[in-house]
C-alpha cells in the first residue's frame, strides 16, 4: 500500500478529477482507514496531513515533534487524537498502520 509521493500526489489529482470512481478505489467503508503516524510537525508535514484528511481511507492518528508543545498544536490544527514528544512513541503506537517521516 506504500506510494511514492509523486503517486500519492497522482492519486490525489485523480481523486479531483474523478471522484466517484475514486471513492470505489479508496472507500473507508470498504476497507479499515489506514491510520497515519507523522513524525514532525513542520510544514511539509502539515501539508501532508491536509493530503491524509482529504483521502478516503486515511487518517492522521497520531504526530511527534521533538518539542512536545508543538506536537500538540499541530495536532489540534489537524484534528489529529495522539501527540508525543518522542518520534519512538508514533513509531510502537499500535493506534499507527504507517509512518510518514517529515525530517531529516
């Protein structure tokens, strides 16, 4: 199920142009949403996470930062229920499916 960003970016586009049959591919209601860890809380990451809310299928579960304090206002921003100041506790939260890393 992994995607390179530029199929990521694909999917997105034909989900603007196609919604319909877009919504057969990637139907929560078909499938359990994957749920998204994101490691930073930047701002590459935060245009990732409005990707995640905006794909059927997907949902941002859970954010890190190094500072705490940030991790918890990126998560209100994007509505997001987890946030730790520990990128290791998204990574063996078991509310995670994948991982997306927003840093060097």
């Amino acid at each position: 199920l992994l995607q390179p960003a530029s199929t990521v970016a694909k999917m997105l586009h034909y989900k603007a142009a196609a919604p319909m049959v877009t919504r057969r591919l990637f139907s929560s209601q078909q499938l359990n949403p994957i749920k998204w860890g994101i490691l930073s809380a930047g701002r590459i990451a935060s245009d990732y996470a409005k990707a995640i809310t905006i794909t059927d299928g997907a949902v941002a579960s859970a954010v890190a930062a190094r500072c705490p304090t940030k991790a918890k206002e990126f998560a209100t921003l994007h509505g997001i229920d987890k946030s730790y100041g520990c990128y290791h506790d998204v990574i063996n939260s078991p509310e995670v499916d994948v991982v997306y890393i927003a840093t060097t």
